[in-house]
C-alpha cells in the first residue's frame, strides 16, 4: 500500500516505540501486553493528531490556507496540536470549543489543553453542548472570506479522508515492527471516537494483510453508531486511496460500555487505569480518551476476553495535557491531609 502520492508534511516523530508493558502483564495475568507510544510523536506534547496534521495541513497548504479552523471539546488534544502546527507554519488558528460536560471546574475551562491553546496563540471561542459544530465552522469560514483570508476547514479529530491516512500509515508501521521484532498481533485496542483513527487503522491492518483483531474501545456514542460512523469513514478513506473494496462491515468492531455518564465525564474505571499505568508503566494516560481505552482493555482482560499468550497493543493516542483539567477527580488523601497539618 503506496500513500507516497498523497501531500504530507513530516514534522512528527516517527516511528513512535512499540514496547512491552512487562509490569501491567503481570499484575492482570492475561495477555502479554504491548504499547504504541503514539504520545511521542511529539508535537506539543505529542499524540494521535500529529499524524493526521501532517496530511491536513498538506492539503491546508496546497489550497493556498493561510487560517485554519477547527473544533472540539473544551479540553481538545486535537485543538492543541492543530493551533501549534498552524502557529509554527505562521497560519492564524481559531478553534470553536464545545461545552459537552457542563464542567464549571476552573482547570477544566482554563487549565490543561485550554492553556496550550491559548499559549500557543489559537482563537478561542465556546459554543454550546450540542450545537452544529461543522455549521459554526462554515460561518466563520465565510465570514473570514468578507475579510479577505483563505479558510481551512479541519473536522473536529481531524477525521476526515485526508486526515485519516495518517492511521493507514501508522498501521503500516506498526506491522512493520512487529515483523521485526518477530511479534505475532493478535488483538490491537485502542480509544476509539470522533472515528479517524480507527478507519485509518482498519484500512490499514486490512491493506498490510494483518491477522490481527482491531478492537475501538469508544469513548463517546452507543456502539451501533460508533461502528456506523467509522464504516463510514473507512468505505471514504478506501475510496480515497483507490481500494474501495477493502474493509468490510464486519472489519469494524467498537466497544462502548466504558463511556460512563459521557464524553469526558469521568469514570471510575478510567481512574484505576490512569493510576495503575502510572505507577507500573510510568506512562501517562489521558482522562477522555486512552484513560478509558485503558480502562475497557483492563475489564475484558478480567472477563477472560483474551487468552493467556496472547499479544494485545494497545495504541496510546496521547493527551496526558489533559490531566491538568481534572485534578479534582483524582484523590490523594493522604498527601492532603499532611498539607492541611503543615498549615496549621
């Protein structure tokens, strides 16, 4: 599979490491369990999106863009890595960000990716929960063409045919070094929701002639729309690299009992997994995304879902920034309570 014919800037760090999780394979007893440290493709911390911005902003270039827009939640790792691109290419970013949890917590709203945002000089601007983000976006689009600038329009995760080819790439990729590291995939799992990644996945693993299993742990809607929506995607992205045939329904597999009370509310589960890859991995999870990825990883590993000598990757899509928008949910109440008995 050949995607040297479509634009891309390189300005990711890549081949990301795929490593094993030594210390989390022990403590679970299931599985042996693999990483792909797709938090170090290091633009702005790094994550997911990176891959996916190097061929945006191709196309963004191409078009002759000299702003870009885009949108997400209030705590977007997306919006962070498209404002920092667009500032190092000297492109204006305005970023719509959507109120879907109602948060009134001060680091929710201003801390974590808001600041990075902020601090890398984005646009910022909050719509309501369930507004028309794409209507918003075509709004201010025209209205930046009254004032003489040239648009770009980047989907919210940047998940749309373009930029998912940055997850067809990483899929190469990985099967690639699995191959090297003579590493059998049987399961790859992964945080699964506004769909680019995991249509650039299973377009990928399907166009390598992988056996492995894809697995989207989603973080956002109800499984028959999950899997809808990025069969949807997938049939595009196929199209778009002239294989229209090669993922089929049954390629699409999501999960979505971990989703809890929302997007980006918090679960319990999404908590035990942050903790527990932090203090056996030393890998930072995110609390919307690879937080609860884990998290649905940990729980069909304690239902027996995979067996023992197995290989599962999980696929780490970054976002760790986001822990500083919710400090509240994580307690530590035994370094408190020595706080509150210093000051006194």
């Amino acid at each position: 599979m050949d995607l040297s014919r479509f634009p891309r800037l390189s300005f990711a760090h890549l081949p990301t490491p795929l490593e094993p999780m030594e210390n989390l394979t022990k403590k679970l007893g299931g599985p042996n369990l693999w990483i792909k440290r797709d938090d170090c493709t290091g633009l702005a911390s790094g994550g997911n999106k990176t891959r996916k911005l190097e061929y945006l902003m191709a196309d963004a270039v191409d078009k002759g863009a000299d702003t870009i827009i885009t949108q997400g939640a209030t705590q977007s790792n997306h919006a962070r890595q498209t404002v920092a691109i667009a500032s190092r290419m000297g492109m204006e970013c305005h970023i719509l960000l959507e109120d879907r949890t109602g948060s009134k917590e001060k680091n929710y709203n201003y801390n974590g990716n808001v600041f990075l945002d902020l601090l890398f000089g984005g646009k910022l601007s909050k719509r309501p929960a369930g507004a028309d983000m794409d209507a918003e976006m075509a709004d201010l689009a025209e209205q930046l063409r009254r004032e003489g600038r040239t648009p770009y329009i980047i989907p919210g995760g940047g998940s749309n045919e373009i930029g998912a080819l940055g997850y067809v790439n990483a899929a190469l990729e990985l099967v690639e070094q699995a191959a090297a590291m003579n590493l059998r995939m049987d399961h790859v799992v992964h945080a699964t929701g506004s769909t680019g990644t995991q249509a650039g996945l299973v377009t990928g693993l399907q166009g390598a002639g992988s056996a492995a299993h894809l697995l989207g742990i989603g973080v956002r809607a109800p499984r028959p729309k999950q899997e809808e929506n990025v069969f949807k995607l997938a049939q595009k992205v196929c199209a778009h690299i002239g294989q229209p045939d090669l993922v089929k329904r049954e390629h699409v597999v999501a999960n979505c009992d971990y989703v809890g009370d929302g997007y980006g509310l918090p679960t319990d589960g999404m908590v035990e997994a942050v903790t527990m890859m932090a203090r056996l991995e030393a890998i930072l999870l995110d609390p919307v995304y690879s937080g609860k990825g884990m998290a649905g990883l940990i729980d069909l590993i304690r239902k027996g879902q995979f067996e023992k000598g197995e290989n599962v990757v999980f696929i780490h899509t970054g976002g760790s920034v986001a822990l500083f928008g919710y400090p509240h949910v994580f307690s530590f109440p035994d370094y408190r309570a020595s706080v509150s008995q210093s000051a006194a």
